[in-house]
C-alpha cells in the first residue's frame, strides 16, 4: 500500500529524506527562478492573448501541483511560449482577445488539457508521445519559434501584428508600416539589444571582473528584470504611455481567484482536438527537458506519472484563473544549474510569485509592453535550431521531408495545422520505414556459427536452402512485402528446397502477419519447397503455439540458425562449402 501510494505521490519519496542542506538549495533556486519567470509569465500571458497577471496564475498553484505528483526533481512548470502561442492560435478563432468569453475559453482548454493528460497518465498512455519523432517536434518547436518571433514585431514598433501564417503577419505589418511608434520602437530595440548582450556578453564581462562562474551566470540570467525595470521607469518619469507607448496598465493585487472553466458542449467540442495537441507537444516537451536533466544526476524520471502531474498543473490552472502549461526548458536548466535538490524548490518559487502577485504588480502598471515583446524574442529564438534541417537532409531524405513539410506547415498556416502535420507525418513515416522492411540474405561466415549479408560479407551458402533475415516485427503493414519478396525470389530457382526465415529481430507478429505466413506456406509448398523458421523468440513462440500454424507448417522451427543450415544441407560446418563471393 505504501509503495503504491508513493507511485501517485512522488512527495512521499524526496520528503522522508528532506534536511537543511536541500532547503538552503532549494531556497536559492526558487529567488533565482522566481527572479527569472515574473517577466516571462507576464510576457507568455500577453502572447496568449490574456492580460498578464494571468501568467503570474498560472505560474503559481500548477506549480504546487507538481511539487505533489511531479518525478522532476528540477523542472520548472509554467507558461510557456509554444503552448501561449497554440492557445493564441486556437481561443482566437473562438472568441476576440480581451473579452470574457476569451478568458473562459483559456480556462476551458487548460481544463481540456489537464483531463487529457490525467487520463493518459492513470491509463499509462506515455508511450503516445513516441508517435512524434524528435526531428518533426525539432521542426515544429522551431518553425514556432521563428513564428512568434515575427508576432511580436507589432508590439515592438507599435503596430498590430494580424494573422496566424508567418506570411499573414508580415504582410498586415508590411500595410502599417508608416504607423510606426517612434517611441515604442525605441523602447523595444534598446530592450533587444540589452537582453542580447545580456545573454551572449554579460557573463564574460563579470567573470573578466573577477566574479565566480555560478554567480556571473544567475546575474546574466536576472536581465530581463534589469530591462523592465529600466524600461518601466522611463515610460513613467518622460509620461511615454501619453505618446503612444502601449503599457501593461493596472494589474489587479491578488492571489489567484477561484475560477471555473466554461463546460458548454459547443465550446468543448471545438477545443477537444486543439487540447489534445498541446497536451502532447507540452508533454513531449517536458519530459525531453526532464529526461535531459535528470541523466545529468544519474536520477530518473517516471513518463506515465509525469502525465498525472502534468494534468493536475493543468486543471490547477483552470481553477485559478490560467491557461495551460508545461515544463519549460530555459527556467528548468536555470533551476537545475542553480542547484536545485527538488521539486520543494518549484513550491518555493511558487510562494515568490504569489508574494509578487500580491505586492509588486502596482510597480508594473508603466510596464511597456514592447519590453515583454523584447523578453519572449529574446526567448524563444533560443528554440530556433535550422541546423536540423541540415542534419536530416545529411542522415535520411525521410526524415528531412517530414521536418521541412512541418515547418513550412507551421508557418504557412498556422501551429494548429503545423502540429497536426507533424503528428500524421510521424506516423506515416514510421508506417512507411516498417511496410518496407529489411530482408537480408544470408550465409554462414567461414569458421564461425554467425549468419551475415551475402552482399557484405564473404560467406558460405547452398543452393538448395535460402536465407532471409527479417529485421522487423511483422504486422499488417509489411507481411505482404514479405511475401512478395520471398515469392519473387524464389520463382524461377530450381534447385531450392528449402526457405528458412530468420526470426531474430522479429519481436511482434499479429493475425494479419499469421495468415500471410500460413498462405506462404501453402504457395511454397505448391512449389515443392519447404518452409521453416530460425530463432524465434519466445514470447513470439508463445503466441504461435496458441495457435495451429506450427500444427500445419510443412517445415521446423529451429532453435539456432546454425543448427537449420547444418541441418538441411546434411553437412555440418566444417565440410567444405562453396563460397558466396562478396558483391
């Protein structure tokens, strides 16, 4: 009983063993954390289009949530700018930014979201992430990097930026360029060039000055805060939010309200798809930056759990006013290098940001809003790796198709329709590689028991008996290439007796692939040739034997392919055998 409850309650673990070393760590991440997430939680709030207290929200009891379920023991929960910028795209088409119906619809898809993921996590439906491979989300995580960059020219400059399609938003830029706001531009350039010099040249400087390593780095990671506060005042002492200066404006001094998420079926069938995706790109996100940073520490962490705590973030957030969240990748490696023991540091942050909430929000009202724009730029161009495209063109024309038609999805319509390619490209690529399996022919190494590629080895083989080795499981999808390969290659052979098929990576065979094999049986068998199969693993064995194809199969199951060549050519091993010349 202990041991499943501390399953659904990792707490239960890390807290038996809780002392003052790991509080003074915790506590020293969670200042440097918090420091680091109030302008990026202001920031994502406005890039989903929800005022920014809204980003303080959800960054607070998600992140409690998780400090409860969470096998992390340094990610960071929160906002974020991919899941902002999907919840954006989606709410948008519903209902019109700023409006209460916008509010109860972040609401309702954080709601959705966190359903989604508790489900999959009490089902333990983790492995549904492998279905996105690692190159499409590379591209999607790029391609909306790239996109929301470009989404925050307009409060950079002044303007408002339209439009979900990279082409869209620069065009409706393109048609207001003389609108532009001098004083804002300002602002949002010097704030860019300050946070880009922060982030590539400040920590040289300090450590030129004298300053250790660890402290140089969290003082460059506490810049955006430097540049709010600088900006902030500026607007407030020269009265720029007068000249046009878009500002953040009032922001209420609260702890997150309780609130509820709307549950009118129109409204729940339009989002049921949109918070599945972002439940996937967010769990898939998020457990890439905790894998990562959990092998760091030799720690590990639990997928289908981590789907629970996910999921528990997320309904957190739908009942205090929020949207939906994720692990984050720059503010976990800033926890983690900070040197965070736990996740009682998240809870930490947390209680920081409640504080900030409830005092600091009046210091933000002059707040520009091309100073958040500056942050989320500087942010998420971090995303941005086109290297990957190199990469996959270099490695596999299949993979690179699948990136680049994700990427060109992604900003040519929208994140929506990019993640939504990115999942269907994952899965017809992996359909496609396992309905053209790799079949080899092969033959006995000389003086050895092992069976290599006649085609890249020197190897000894008869005429009488045929080799293939199948390397791949056998489903639906691929048994009737097998059959045709097997068929086509025995047709016209008549010296062959004999076809052994080589089952050592053969880990799955199905029904489908169980009556192909049964109907091959049956067309060599016409063809006067036998049958049989070599190294078939056991749990594969299991289900053939529950079944009557080893009752009916004209050949043997073999233990060894070794013992099957030995024994159908009637000579052993050491006999003389012809070679098979290397092609």
């Amino acid at each position: 009983m202990t041991r499943q409850i501390g399953r659904w309650l990792p707490i239960l673990d890390w807290g038996r063993t809780y002392n003052r070393a790991t509080l003074a760590s915790d506590l020293l991440a969670a200042v440097i954390v918090t420091i680091m997430l109030i302008p990026q939680s202001l920031a994502y709030a406005l890039l989903a289009g929800l005022p920014p207290e809204a980003g303080l929200y959800a960054s607070i009891v998600p992140i409690f949530l998780y400090t409860i379920f969470g096998t992390s023991r340094v990610l960071a929960v929160g906002p974020v700018a991919v899941v902002s910028l999907m919840t954006a795209a989606t709410i948008g088409q519903l209902a019109e930014a700023g409006t209460a119906g916008y509010a109860a619809a972040a609401l309702t898809l954080a709601f959705l979201s966190g359903g989604i993921l508790l489900l999959m996590g009490v089902f333990r439906l983790g492995f549904l992430a492998n279905f996105l491979s690692h190159p499409v989300v590379s591209g999607f995580i790029s391609a909306s990097g790239l996109l929301i960059a470009a989404s925050q020219i307009g409060p950079l400059t002044g303007l408002k930026s339209q439009g979900h399609s990279l082409l869209e938003q620069l065009w409706s830029l393109t048609t207001q360029v003389t609108a532009i706001n001098l004083s804002t531009l300002l602002i949002g350039g010097a704030s860019l060039a300050f946070l880009f010099w922060v982030r590539r040249g400040l920590k040289p400087l300090l450590r030129r000055a004298g300053l250790p390593p660890r402290p140089a780095d969290m003082l460059a990671k506490a810049g955006p805060v430097v540049a709010i506060a600088a900006s902030t005042f500026a607007v407030w002492g020269l009265s720029l939010d007068q000249a046009g200066v878009a500002v953040v404006g009032a922001v209420p001094q609260s702890l997150p309200p309780l609130t509820l998420p709307s549950f009118d079926l129109a409204l729940l069938r339009d989002l049921a798809l949109p918070a599945a995706l972002i439940s996937l790109i967010g769990f898939v996100e998020s457990v890439s930056v905790g894998q990562t940073l959990a092998a760091k520490r030799r720690q590990r962490i639990e997928p289908n759990q981590e789907l629970v705590a996910l999921g528990a973030a997320n309904l957190g957030a739908s009942f205090t006013g929020g949207f939906p969240v994720t692990g984050g990748f720059a503010r976990s490696v800033v926890n983690f290098d900070a040197g965070a023991e736990t996740p009682a540091a998240g809870a930490f942050t947390a209680v920081g940001l409640a504080l900030a909430a409830l005092f600091l929000t009046p210091l933000i009202a002059f707040l520009p809003k091309a100073t958040l724009a500056a942050t989320i730029v500087v942010a998420v161009l971090s995303l941005v790796d086109l290297s990957i495209l190199k990469r996959a063109w270099g490695y596999s024309r299949a993979d690179f198709a699948a990136v680049a038609a994700t990427m060109a999805v992604t900003l040519g319509v929208g994140v929506e329709a990019g993640v939504s390619a990115g999942v269907v490209l994952s899965l017809i690529l992996h359909l496609y590689r396992t309905s053209r399996p790799h079949v080899a022919e092969v033959g006995l190494v000389p003086g050895t028991e092992h069976f290599r590629n006649i085609h890249r080895f020197k190897v000894e083989t008869d005429p009488a008996v045929l080799t293939l080795r199948v390397d791949e499981s056998l489903y639906f999808a691929n048994t009737r290439y097998l059959e045709d390969l097997v068929l086509a290659r025995v047709s016209g052979e008549t010296s062959l007796r004999h076809v052994i098929l080589m089952c050592s990576a053969v880990n799955e065979i199905d029904l489908s692939a169980l009556e192909t094999l049964e109907m091959l049986d049956h067309r060599l068998r016409d063809m006067g040739v036998t049958l049989h199969l070599s190294e078939v693993k056991g749990p594969v064995m299991d289900r053939l034997r529950r079944s009557s194809f080893l009752d009916h199969l004209s050949g043997r199951v073999f233990v060894s392919q070794f013992e099957a060549f030995c024994k159908l050519t009637g000579r052993c091993a050491s006999q003389p055998l012809g070679p098979h010349a290397k092609r």
